[in-house]
C-alpha cells in the first residue's frame, strides 16, 4: 500500500502540475506545528526562486486545485506555506484499505529474496552470559522483520565450537582423567555413547583450563597441540567434541526456548571446517593468501585506510585455524547452500574489526558475489547501573539463565502481589511479561549504544516500557472481547481529535516497518508501538465506548480499537515477545 504520507505529496504535486508548476516542489511533511495543521508542504518557497514570483502567489494557486473532499483544511499561510489537515473520510478509506489488506498492506520488498540472519553465537561449552543476550534478541527480531517483508529469513545460530575453548577442555579433561580411551592413540574400539562428564563438570571444566593457561604456558601449548589435532581429525577427539555438542547444546538450546528464540539454522564454525582446505587452496592459487612467518595470512590493507588493518590470520604457525578462517569458509558454505542476497551478522561492536577484515576478504577473492550486501549489526554493552558492564553481585560474570531468573522472580512477586491473575495462570503470565520487560527494554535503545539494565524500570507497567504495552493491548482485548464479534466491521470517519489522532497514529504503522529494517533498528518499531499505546490509552480516555448509546459512533470505535489491537500484536511478535490474556 502506498504510504500515507506519499499518497498525500502526490494529491499535493498533481495540484502544483495543475497550477502550471513542477510537481516535484509537491513534497508533504508531517506539520512540526500540530497545533497549526497536521501536513505541511514548503515547496513553494524553493518553487518561487525558480518562477520568480511571491511564494503565497503559488500556495494560493495550488490551495485551489487541491481537492476538498480530501482535505479538511487547506492554507496558504505567509511566507508561503500550505497547511494541511486531511478529511476523516480520506482517513477512514485509507485505514479500512489497511484492515482489509493482507500484512496491513505492507510492501513486500523481500519477495523472491534470502536473508542470513547470523545471531546468537553462543560458545559451546561455556554457558550462555549476558553478552549474547543482545544478539539473541535484536537477531530475533531483525529476522521476524525480515520475513515479514517477504525475505525468506534464515537464522543461523553460528555456534563457537571449534575454537581454542575445545582444546582447553579437551586438555584440562586429560589432566583430571589421563586414562580415558580418548586419549589413547591406539585405542580402535567403540566409544561409550555416555560423555564421560555431566553438564556442571563441564562447566567447572572449561573456566579452570582457561585460568590455568594463563599461568601455565606449557598447559596453554597442549591445549592449542590438541586444538589442532581435533580440527585434523584425531578420533577420540572428535569423540570428545561431539559429547561437548550434545551437553552443551541440549542447554543452549533450553535456553533460547525460554527467550522464544528460535533458529532455522544450527550449523557452528565446526560446520565450515569442510570448506576451509579448498577455500586455502583457492586462495593461495589466486594470491590473495599470502606466507608470512610460518603463518598463511589473507592482507586486506588498502592505501586510503585511515587505521591499521591487519591481515586476515587463515593458517597460524602452528597448523590451526582460527575466527577469521571459519568465518570465510561459513560464507563459501552458505554461498553454496542459500545464494543469499544478503548476510546480517550481530556480534558486540568491538568486533567491528573482524567483520571489516573479513568483508574486505570476501570481496577481493570473490567467496561472496558482488551483489550480495554483507552487514555487521554491532551492539553496544548491557550495563548495570554503576555504568559498567554488568556484573554479578560478587563482580562474576552474569549468566544469561541467572539473569532470566532474575527478572522472572521480580516479575513474578509483582503479579501475586497485585493479584494480577488467578494463581494457577501465575507463572505463565509472570513469564510473559518478563519476557515482554527484557526484551523491550533492549530493543527500546538503538543496537549500537551501551544502555543499562533497570529491571525497576523495564518492568514498570507505566512508562516506555514491554508492560505498559501489553496492559495496552490487554485492556483493549477485555473492550473487545465485551463488545462480541468485531472482526468485520469496518473502518468509520472520525468522530473526534482523540479518534483522528489514533487513526494517524494507525497509518504510520508500515512506514515505522520499514523504517526499522532499513536502518536495522528494532527501536524504531518500539518507539512507534509507544506512540500508539499512547493514543490507543488517550481515545478511550476521551470516548464512551461499551455504554455508547449511538450504535454507529460504537462500531467506529471498536472497529478502530480492534485495528489497533491487530497492529499492537502484529508489531509486539515482530519485536520477540506477545501479549497475556488477562493483567
Ligand atoms: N561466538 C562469537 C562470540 O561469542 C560470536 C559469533 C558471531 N558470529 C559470527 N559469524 N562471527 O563472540
């Protein structure tokens, strides 16, 4: 559907044509003066340098050709502006098109087109911390935007697991248990289908290596010896690491559950190992990798850099792969499987560098095709309110399923408290709008800036918050489900500012779409779903709605009410989290 906003700068450009003029000064803002008119239109200013007459001459000209059944005012106002106020039945057409229009008639830019959406990134075997619960969920909802353009959207959750932290469990677990038939060369028998540690070893496992490499370099050496020798294949490694994948995973996996993060897509940089000698062989061929003291290394320097920019690192001296490589066979892999259009990848912005290196890679040996747009989404810190990164009470590093705990219990004591629903329906509802609490309060700020984790506020049922929109949507469900069957009726001109006012909210709902997928920022859409709380609380302030005797002015109100109520799940699922029943 054509925006609203586009629709209102044609009538204005059609009527500059028909006064004699270039439709192109025809341009039609949102008023800055809301309490002068709604729409403006400054054309004629630019318009009279160029005709070389007075710009109110022009704003004359055009107010006449514009049609009134359109417009509720139309002025031409010194200097020579137009003010705009457009018709309630104008309105009214343009929002029953939007009810009855598949998707709200949203513009599907996407079909025909594939999307990777790289997010989560969890490490195996290192439990999930709050630094991957951004990526979680702004990936989550730039995928569920994308798809809802008509992208096919795969979410790829690209799994650390074929790192330096494998080797270290691997060489910490030899310690403790030397005699394990992994360890052995010549074993040839089976290996047990039980892993030889439960998921809290493994835990206790990983942190003690990688504190012990710190002061014990000969530790630090065997743990990089057996890195190697598990990415070349040495069998009870492979067999160790596939026990690591099914502990580790069945928790990550719990976890994402729980945040109703989901992946189409659960391949690791384990996955692109298969690639990665053709890949070499390729690049040595074309001399695009290069030797450099013992090590194969990819330069992507270019004369205008304005800082340093290493090599892509391929191959180390010591034989293993690294980030970098992974990174550059995952996009031959999924050049091969998907042809994407286009890869998004979310990380913490500090590894800008990375991604920068790694895109100049992909460009110069051709593994990813021109035409396909590679982004880097960097987010910026969850803080605690010191200001720092957040932290445990005891400084600790904060587990992500520690912190969902958290939240749930605080959520939880507020709705026993305020008996927000009966107590067996307690616990599904606490978990609703925790979810609703956390992830707004993300998605709230711009991806790319630090902001700080309040659960007081993130869980406010006031104020810019997940809550304050679900009690929204929650009280105009309960109008809703009062009145009866309101599916069909249709949209009705305005009866009111507060009515005009949510009406104008309503039409803004695809821009605000698009707006948040072109400049990958889930915040757009929050701040629009704001807006229209904001209006949706305001209309039924000001409206008799359930006891309104006139039975046309009603069904123009829960006909509104129930777009509204649409539009608010619509936006609410492409942000991760839904509405209660009841709160
Ligand atoms: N596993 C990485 C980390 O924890 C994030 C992976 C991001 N995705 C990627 N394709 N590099 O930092």
């Amino acid at each position: 559907m054509e925006k609203l906003l586009d629709l209102i700068s044609r009538q204005v450009s059609e009527a500059f044509a028909a006064a004699g003029y270039d439709p192109a000064y025809g341009r039609v803002t949102v008023s800055n003066r809301p309490d002068l008119c709604e729409y403006q239109c400054n054309g004629c200013l630019s318009a009279a340098k160029v005709y070389h007459c007075a710009p109110m001459v022009i704003a004359q000209a055009v107010a006449e050709k514009l049609d009134r059944g359109n417009f509720d005012l139309v002025e031409a106002v010194k200097p020579g502006f137009l003010n705009l106020n457009i018709s309630g039945a104008f309105l009214q057409s343009y929002l029953e098109a939007m009810r009855t229009a598949p998707d709200f008639g949203v513009e599907k830019t996407g079909l025909g087109k594939t999307v990777v959406v790289d997010y989560g990134g969890p490490n195996v075997a290192k439990p999930l911390h709050i630094g991957h619960l951004r990526s979680a969920i702004i990936g989550e909802s730039m995928k569920r935007l994308y798809s809802f353009f008509g992208y096919h959207a795969i979410g790829d959750v690209h799994l650390g697991d074929w790192g330096l932290q494998m080797g270290l469990i691997i060489a910490g677990l030899r310690e403790k248990e030397p005699d394990l038939p992994y360890f052995d060369p010549d074993f040839t028998g089976d290996y047990p289908a039980e892993a030889p540690f439960t998921l809290s070893e493994l835990e206790e496992i990983y942190p003690a290596a990688s504190a012990r490499k710190k002061v014990d370099p000969e530790f630090g050496e065997r743990a990089h010896q057996a890195t190697f020798e598990l990415q070349q294949g040495r069998r009870g490694y492979r067999a160790l690491w596939r026990y690591i994948m099914n502990v580790s995973l069945a928790d990550i996996r719990r976890i994402y559950d729980q945040l109703d993060v989901h992946f189409e897509s659960w391949l690791g940089e384990s996955d692109a190992d298969p690639f990665i000698p053709a890949m070499l062989e390729r690049l040595k061929a074309s001399g695009c990798a290069v030797e450099s003291e013992g090590a194969l290394v990819f330069p992507v320097a270019e004369p205008g850099d304005k800082k340093e920019m290493p090599p892509c690192i391929l191959v180390k001296s010591d034989g293993a792969v690294l980030y970098d490589t992974t990174e550059l066979a995952t996009m031959v892999q999924r050049m091969q499987d998907f042809a994407p259009d286009k890869i998004l990848y979310l990380a913490d912005k500090r590894q800008s560098l990375h991604f920068e290196q790694v895109f100049r890679a992909a460009r110069k040996s051709g593994i990813v095709k021109p035409e396909t747009e590679l982004e880097f989404l960097g987010f910026g810190t969850m803080n605690g309110p010191d200001g720092k990164p957040f932290k445990t009470r005891d400084g600790g590093v904060m587990r992500l399923e520690r912190l969902i705990a958290d939240i749930m219990a605080f959520v939880g004591k507020k709705v026993e408290e305020n008996r927000i629903v009966a107590p067996e329906d307690a616990p599904a509802t606490t978990k609703i709008i925790a979810m609703a609490a956390l992830k707004y309060g993300d998605l709230s700020n711009q991806p790319t800036k630090d902001y700080v984790f309040d659960m007081d506020r993130f869980a406010a049922f006031e104020g810019n918050t997940g809550p304050y929109l679900l009690y929204t949507t929650v009280r105009v469900k309960s109008i809703l489900s009062k009145f009866g069957a309101w599916e069909d009726l249709p949209i009705r001109a305005p009866a009111s500012p507060a009515q005009k006012d949510l009406m104008r909210v309503l039409a803004r709902f695809c821009p605000a779409l698009e707006g948040a997928l072109s400049a990958s920022c889930p915040s757009v859409l929050c701040a629009y779903l704001y807006d229209l709380a904001g209006a949706v609380n305001h209309f039924y302030h000001e409206t008799r709605i359930l006891d309104q005797e006139d039975k046309g002015l009603q069904a123009g109100s829960i006909a509104l009410i129930g777009l509204a109520k649409r539009v608010l799940e619509q936006g609410m699922d492409l942000l991760g989290f839904t509405a209660p029943e009841k709160m």
